[in-house]
C-alpha cells in the first residue's frame, strides 16, 4: 500500500494540472486552495510540505482542484475573499470583490462623510469597507438581488457592524432621506463584450452585476445614467457621488455627470494606471 502524498507533492501535482489546463497564476491558486484545504494562513504552508496529507484533506482539495479546473473562481471555490485588508463571504450571487475596486475605497475615504449610500451592494465589500474605516459612520446598501443581500447581511454579521442597513432596492427606488456620499460599483461592461470575458467571469459571476440588462444603447453605462440623474436628490448640499467604470469608459460617465449639472468632477486611475473611477459633487447650496 501505497503511503499517502505530501502536502508538497499534492501541490505540485495540482499545479501541473492547473498549467495544462491553461490557467494563468495557477501556483498562486494552488497554495489559495492547499491553505483552505488545511485550514491554515498560506504562511504556513513551507513548513507543512513534507507533512502527508489525511484522506479528508485530501479529497477536499481534490474537489477544489477540480472546481479550479472548471474555472471556478478560486474566491467561490473557498468562499472568500481579500478586500482592503479584510476578509468577505463571496458566493456565486456576488460580484467578486477586485483590487481595483479598492481604488474607488481610497477615493471615499479621502474626504468626510457620516451617511453613505452604497448603490448595488453586491458582497457589501465597499460600505462595510468605508463603515469599518470610518467608526462613526451609518450606511445603506440597495441591492435588486435577495441572495446578494442576503451575503452582505452575512458580512456586516461576521465583521460586526452594526451601522450598516441594506435593503431590495432598484437603484434609487426604495432610497429614502440624504447622504454625504453615494458609491457604486455598477454593472458596466456593453453586452457585445460578455462572451470575450474569462470563463471565471462570464460563467460563475451574477450577469446582472456585470452589464446592465436595460442598456438599449449597448454601451454599458445606462447604469451611469440612472445614478447620475438620481444622485442630487438622494445628497446632502456639498454631497459627494463616487463610481467605478470600465477602461476607456472615463470620459463619457464624465459627461453623463456633467450633463446632469454635477461639479468638481475628477477622475482617479488604478494601479494599473488606468482611469477607473469618477467622482463629482453638488454644491454648498445643495444643487448639482
């Protein structure tokens, strides 16, 4: 009988596996999952290689492996999700939580709010983010998704913020009362451009929340247009509205803004360089 594989061996089976099939970063996603399988801090892992692996483990990260191989996400697969420091439920009703997004975080944070509206919630990634960074805050998150907002429950539960409300909410249409600030990370990518994106994306995350379904105009940012020409009335006078958009899609939610009387409008770039998220505001006297 045969003795049973090492952590190591496993691991390197598993990214030879990953390689073949194609997959970009596949040590990166091995050690992810071996982690998981374990139970342990992926630190942990070099002093674990020699260790053999027990069956249950095994065959838990042989499910893992498998669900990687069919291009699952490998934040789905294990259940979360780094974000700005912290660790979020993510499930497959759940926009993933993406690095760039934590530029829309950095812009939020980088003026004053006590009231914060968080419009398509999604995980809650972003207001519970902005509410843990700022203790004396209270937000809203609107999602149109039961099983979204059922996850962003979960995470405000497991991070305890209790300052954090979220409701099923179309956009603006169960929003009540005014914010200092708006965010939203929205459904942006054009119809045409869907069947182009990796399978991870495409097939295992909410269509919803990545290309808006009434966008007649197919250029992904008739969600822009609806938070734009709702923003006003939802913001306390000096209010800020801060959103993240595709590549190349900076200057026409700029002009969606500005179209819709908003001032102060600047564009930040990810760390990648690209522009990625717009904000703009009212002014003191409470008008775009």
């Amino acid at each position: 009988m045969s003795s049973p594989a090492s952590v190591g061996m496993a691991m390197r089976r598993a990214v030879a596996r990953l390689k073949a099939a194609g997959i970009a970063g596949a040590q990166n996603d091995v050690r992810v999952l071996m982690a998981a399988a374990l139970g342990v801090d992926r630190g942990r892992l070099v002093f674990l290689a020699e260790e053999p692996l027990c069956p249950e483990t095994a065959g838990r990260f042989a499910d893992f492996v498998m669900a990687r191989l069919a291009r699952r996400p490998v934040s789905q697969i294990i259940g979360r999700r780094e974000f700005f420091g912290r660790r979020f439920r993510v499930t497959a009703d759940v926009l993933d939580p993406r690095p760039e997004t934590e530029t829309l975080v950095e812009a939020a944070l980088s003026g004053p709010f006590e009231r914060v509206l968080d419009l398509g919630t999604g995980s809650g990634a972003i207001l519970l983010t902005l509410l843990a960074e700022n203790p004396t805050a209270e937000g809203l998150g609107t999602d149109i998704s039961p099983a979204a907002l059922s996850v962003a429950r979960e995470n405000s539960s497991i991070m305890g913020i209790d300052r954090a409300k979220f409701i099923l909410s179309d956009w603006y249409e169960a929003v009540r009362g005014r914010f200092d600030l708006i965010v939203s990370n929205p459904p942006y990518i054009p119809a045409s451009e869907l069947a182009a994106l990796p399978p991870e994306v495409r097939d295992h995350e909410p269509r919803m929340a990545l290309s808006p379904g009434n966008d007649s105009r197919g250029d992904g940012l008739a969600a822009f247009r609806v938070i734009a020409a709702g923003a006003a009335a939802h913001l306390r006078p000096g209010g800020r509205v801060i959103v993240e958009h595709g590549a190349g899609q900076g200057a026409a939610v700029a002009q969606i803004f500005r179209d819709a009387g908003f001032c102060g409008i600047v564009s930040v770039r990810d760390l990648d360089g690209r522009a990625r998220v717009l904000g703009a505001r009212t002014s003191a006297a409470g008008r775009p």
